[in-house]
C-alpha cells in the first residue's frame, strides 16, 4: 500500500512539473512593425476606384485578456502612409503623405498551437494628409478589419506576422463630398514580445 501511494505521489509531482514546464509564461506587451499595400479598391463604404494605398504601422499591443484557446489584445498604433488619390487629380493618381493613429483597435489571437497563432484585427483612427484627400480634407478617419497569422519562434519572442485587412478611409462629412477610399491590403511584419 505504501509503495502504491508513494507511486502516485512521484507520479503527480512529475506531471505537475512537465505541465509547468510546457506552459509558457504570457507575453504581456507586444511591439509590431507592420508594412502593407494596397492590391485593389473595395466598394463597401467608397467609390473611390483605381487608389492606392501604402502603410506603414507601429502597433503596441496590450494583453488585456488570456483563457485558451483565446488572447485579447488592445492595440495602439500609429501609422504613416502614402495614398495615391485618382480624384485630387482629375482622373490621374496623385500620391499624399499622411501621419495618425489608431487608438481604438483590437487583437484576437488563437492560442490553442505552440508555434502557429491565426488572429484577427481591428482599427479605428485618424490620419492628416498634406493635400486634402478626394479633393475635401487634410484631416479623414480611419477603420479596418483583417486577419491573419503570426509564426512564432522557439522562445515565442519574436514573430512574422502575415496578412490582409479591408481599409477604410474618409473624412466622415467634414467636407463638403465623402467618396473616401477601401482598399484591400496584405501586411507582413515583425512583432517582438516582452
């Protein structure tokens, strides 16, 4: 009887230790550097066609949430890009710098596998052009949902991020016309996790 129950004893230490070794302690911030363009326009929310759209973002993004098999994140970013407007030049592409951000966002990740984490995203912000955009105004709003994937590495610091999102610009009828610009996007970035 007592070898039984120092049996289980040894058995319950050792599966306690392998559970705690294979669970890895949650990263709480995350840095991304995403860059994207555009590969076409949508219609959902514009009529803008023959734009194009080139981001570049650095995302922090916050664990705010962790049960598998999902991690929410609340993300801030800011954004530079460079948009080529078809309307500002009568039919031909004229190409605005823009800065902003997006303080509203989040970031759904699938946790369930070691190495591979599909997610999803979403945005909501602003960006200042240095023309006015579609010909109406410097200042427009920003929105955009998308998806995709990290690939992790073996310490599960560092990832490459692959993706598309559906981006969303206009000036929300600050001006006097609101034809804003969708553009569907693919992104590839780097996300270091501390």
């Amino acid at each position: 009887m007592s070898g039984l129950a120092g049996t289980i004893l040894i058995s319950m230490f050792l599966l306690t230790s392998a559970f705690a070794q294979e669970q890895q302690p949650h990263a709480y911030s995350e840095y991304t550097f995403w860059c994207g363009g555009a590969f076409g326009n949508g219609h959902a929310f514009s009529s803008t066609v023959s734009g194009r759209n080139y981001q570049f973002e650095n995302r922090y993004e916050r664990l705010i949430y962790w049960n598998e098999p999902f991690a929410v994140r609340w993300v801030f970013d800011a954004t530079s890009a460079l948009v080529g407007d078809p309307r500002t030049g009568n039919g031909h592409r004229v190409y605005s710098y823009g800065v902003g951000g997006s303080p509203i966002g989040a970031q759904v990740n699938f946790v369930h596998f070691r190495r591979v984490e599909p997610f999803l995203t979403s945005a909501g912000g602003f960006l200042y052009f240095n023309h006015r955009m579609f010909g109406e105004t410097h200042f427009n709003f920003t929105a955009q949902l998308g998806g995709g994937v990290q690939l992790f590495t073996s310490s599960r610091h560092t990832a490459l991020d692959l993706g598309y999102k559906y981006h969303h610009i206009s000036n929300a009828n600050l001006g006097d016309k609101n034809p804003g610009m969708d553009s569907h996007m693919l992104f590839v970035g780097v996300s270091l996790l501390r």
